[in-house]
C-alpha cells in the first residue's frame, strides 16, 4: 500500500496551494487535496508520486468545476445564513486585496492546460511530471509555459495599467 | 545552432534540457545578442509570473461555509461507528468470556468492560446491605449508566439469582413518585426473588410476559423458578440491542423497587438520544464527577444518603453477574439478544430452545 502519511507530509502543502492557487478558495482546496490523498490511499502503488497526486487533483476539480454553478447557487444561499459565523480575516490590505484580484483575473483569463501546467511549475513539478499529470508531451512543456508566463505576465500588466489610469482619472 | 525558441529557452531556464542540450544553448546565447535579450525576457516572465502568482494565497478561508456541516456530519458517522465498534468489542468479550468461564463474574476481563458500563448507582444498596431497605425508588439510570444495565442492587447476600433481565416498570417512572411499588411488582410480573440458582436444572420455557414495543418485542421467559431471560427482537439494529441490558434482582423488593424506577433509562428501547430526556433532572447538589454524579442523583431523591460514597467495586462485581448474548435471525434478519442473569453457556441453550419453539410455532410468537 502507499505510504500516504509519507505522501502526505511530503506533498500536501504544494497541493493545497496549487489547489488554492487554481480554486481561489483554500477550504476547497483542502477539501480537494483531502481526497485526493484518500484516493492515493486505494492506489497499491505509484509510480510518479507527484504526477500523480496533481493530475488525480486536477481531474477532481474538473469533475468540480462541472458542479461548480450549482455548487455557487448554493453558497449564495449559504452565505447568508452563515454570515455571522463566517470569520474573514482582516490583515488582507485593499492593495494586497487589488492585487490579489488582478492575479486571479490574470490566471483565469489563461487556457486551462496552460494555466495548470504554471501552477504545477510553481508548485516545482518538473517537466516529466507536469507532462505526465497534463498527458501532454515533455517536449511541450516548455512551450506551454512559456505561453503561460507570457500571457499571465501580459494581462497582469494590462490590468495595472487600466487599474492606474482608472485612478488618474479619479484623482483628475 | 539555431535560435532556440521561447519554448526552449523556458526549458532551459527551468533546468529541463539535457546537459548536452543546455551547453549548446549557452555556447549559442553567449555569442547572440537577440537571443540574450530573449532569455532576459524569458526571466523576467519566469519571475513575474510566479509573483503574480504568490498574489493568489491571499484567499480568506471560510468561503465555502458548506465544509463545516459535512465535517460535523461525518464526525457524527465516525462516532458512531466507534459507538457501534466498541458496543461490538464489548459484547464480543463478553461472550469469549462467557466460552471459558461461564460464570464469568470474576473474569477480569469481563469486569473491565462492565466496570466500563455499568451505572454506579447501586453501589449504595450494596453498601447498605439491608436487602430491599431504603431502595424505594432509583432513579431511573442515568443517561450514560442506561447503557446498558440497571446494576443489581444487591443486598448482603450475594447469590444474585433472581434474574430479571430488564426494567420492566412504568415508562421512566420518576423516582420519587412511586416509593414503594416494588413488591407489587413483583408479583404482578412473577419475577419473584426465588430460591433458584444459575445454573439450576432446565425448566420448561414459561412466558411471563410479551412486550411489543414500536420496533422491538420482547418476550420475557421464566427459565427457572424465580429465573427469568429477556428475549429481545429488534427490526433494525440499534446500538442498545447490543449493549446488555439487563438488571438482576437479588431480594426482591430492593431490586424491583429498583427496577421500577429506573425503568426508562434501563430499557433498550429508548434511542441513545433520548438520554437527555431519559435521565431524570439534575440534582441540585453539584456532582464531583460522573461517578458521583449519579450517587449524588441517588442520594437526593432519598434513597439512601449513605451509600453514595460506596466504592464502585461492588457495582462491577455484582452487574458482572448479567449476561446478554446477540444473533441475527437468518430468515428475518431481525436482530435478536437474550439477557438475564444467568451464564452465557445457558443463555446459549435457552436461545436453542426459544429458536426451536420459534420454528415449531411458525411465527414470532412463542
């Protein structure tokens, strides 16, 4: 049997935030990593640990995002009945918050192989395990990220810009 | 060589060519000032990206407040099934105890699981040694002690036989309200403090009575002069039909009285969460621990004052003297035990003997 303790201790802080990186929510996150590792736990044996672990990871969140409508009809109901108990921290300043919002507007304005093969590169998955996780070809790993990075860079830069303009125009 | 491409240059970077391949690049990009600035580029990329990135742990927990409910949810289940798990093992060493040691009153083992279980509240009488005195009213078990078993109350004497498996009286009749009902019990149900013995002599299966209640019946036998088994039928397994349950009376009235009033908590019939409505009120006085607690609940409803300091050995030994064995019917799938104070190895008899007048009479009733 796999050693998911082992597995666990190893990877799951990577999976959580390429999880959290890629959901924008680190509950979902957590609760995609904790099956992901329990699905780990069924497997005998595995050959590409980390391959494997993001690439069963990914998948959930696909079969997750095919929920995700009803899932987020769902929440807005939640949220309001949860309101009161829902503690959000306060640390998070408006221009970390700003920031945080242009990134995540970046990242989804990516093509979803080549916005995950980033977030697995950042995670340090080598080019083997991203292509193994993605079934893409090793050859075109680098070309995908290199997309990536382009495109993230891009239109995070785009964002600032407008961001920088709409204030200059308050400020006028 | 050629210029190497974007795609490459990132592969580089990243520590992905080949050693060949990498000396190549760098022989190449060291002579070529296009493709300098293209891997300064590709840098730049490479950092820039991955700070936007870090941009994205900024995320307050919390967003999906849906979590929490199935957390507690399975808790719940895992609860449970610990619950039932322990319930399992219990009865399990109860009964591999019953195998070597019929009696099993001293098995150590067995005591453990008792001592586990059983209510504390009849330390008092124990310590009282007035049979039959001063226990009017018990109340009824307390919530956690129910588990399993309204513990005998016992009197100076020990031999324990009259054996009543369970509480039969009112429906979680208040303690205090009836002080002196016992002996009328007693004879009204015919579970009279006999002179019998445990392992006596096999007597003919008697019903004293049949108790249909919503998902289970009971079926009270009298095995033996003064010796009665309290045969369970459940619809679907719950955690009570696996717990013993049974109370053994020694002197009669003591025992009964006891019965009487513990009824409600002692009955297998009452769902593991109506505990809190099972168990009589608080008592005012503020209970040191658990234990105590409940001598203290004996105490206030004036049973007896005195035996709330009895240690809780002598309820171990003398609720050690109850044995229940569980089977499932294999034609209903009803889950059935049989509890009384007598030894697993007659239980186990008295359970061939009702499953054959079962078969011959062709329905669940006797």
């Amino acid at each position: 049997m796999t050693d998911v303790e082992r597995l666990f201790r190893t990877y799951h802080a990577q999976l959580v935030r390429y999880l959290t990186r890629r959901l924008g929510d680190r509950d979902w996150a957590e609760e995609v990593a904790q099956e992901t590792f329990i699905r780990a736990l069924r497997q005998t044996s595995i050959e590409n640990e980390r391959a494997w672990l993001f690439a069963v990871a990914t998948n959930l969140v696909r079969d997750e995002a095919r929920k995700d409508m009803r899932r987020r009809k769902h929440l807005a109901l939640l949220s309001e009945e949860y309101r009161d108990e829902v503690i959000e921290p306060q640390e998070t300043t408006l221009e970390r918050a700003q920031e945080a919002a242009m990134a995540r507007k970046a990242v989804d304005g990516l093509a979803e192989r080549d916005r995950l093969a980033l977030l697995m590169r950042e995670e340090g998955l080598d080019y083997n395990e991203i292509a193994e996780a993605l079934e893409l070809s090793p050859g075109s790993v680098g070309t995908t990220l290199s997309r990536a990075r382009r495109r993230l860079v891009e239109s995070y830069e785009a964002l600032q810009k407008s961001r920088e303009e709409r204030e200059k125009n308050a400020a006028s | 060589m050629q210029h190497p491409d974007e795609g490459i240059i990132h592969s580089w970077l990243d520590g992905a060519l080949s050693a060949e391949d990498a000396a190549q690049l760098e022989s190449h990009v060291a002579g070529c000032e296009r493709c300098r600035t293209a891997v300064a580029e590709a840098r730049g990329f490479v950092a820039a990206s991955s700070r936007i990135l870090t941009a994205l742990d900024d995320v307050p927990r919390g967003v999906v407040p849906a979590a929490a409910p199935r957390k507690g949810d399975l808790r719940v289940v895992w609860r449970a099934a610990a619950a039932m798990l322990i319930v399992a093992g219990g009865s399990f060493v109860v009964m591999r105890e019953g195998e070597d040691n019929p009696e099993m009153a001293s098995s150590p083992t067995a005591a453990v699981f008792r001592e586990a279980t059983a209510p504390a509240a009849s330390a008092d009488s124990a310590a009282d040694g007035a049979p039959g005195q001063g226990v009017d009213a018990r109340p009824a078990a307390p919530a956690r002690a129910r588990a399993d078993r309204p513990a005998p109350s016992v009197a100076g004497d020990q031999r324990a036989e009259n054996s009543v498996a369970q509480s039969y009286a009112a429906e979680a009749a208040p303690a205090a309200a009836q002080p002196s009902i016992g002996s009328d019990v007693v004879l009204k149900t015919g579970m009279v403090a006999g002179v019998g013995s445990t392992a006596g002599p096999v007597a003919p299966l008697k019903v004293v009575r049949i108790e249909p209640r919503i998902g289970e019946r009971r079926t009270i036998y009298e095995v033996a002069e003064g010796d009665t088994v309290t045969f369970t039928e459940t619809e679907s397994l719950r955690l009570e039909e696996v717990v013993v349950t049974s109370a053994t009376g020694v002197a009669g009235e003591a025992s009964t009285a006891q019965r009487q009033s513990g009824a409600r908590g002692a009955r297998s019939v009452a769902p593991i969460t109506d505990r809190a409505a099972a168990a009589p009120p608080p008592p005012p006085a503020p209970p040191v621990d658990s234990l105590r607690r409940r001598d203290t609940v004996v105490a206030n409803t004036g049973v007896m004052a005195k035996a709330a300091a009895a240690p809780i050995s002598a309820v171990t030994s003398l609720a050690a003297q109850t044995n229940t064995i569980n089977w499932t019917d294999a034609s209903t799938g009803k889950k059935l035990s049989l509890s009384g104070k007598v030894s697993v190895a007659r239980l186990q008899e008295i359970k061939l003997r009702i499953e054959k007048e079962r078969a011959a009479s062709g329905s669940r009733a006797p």
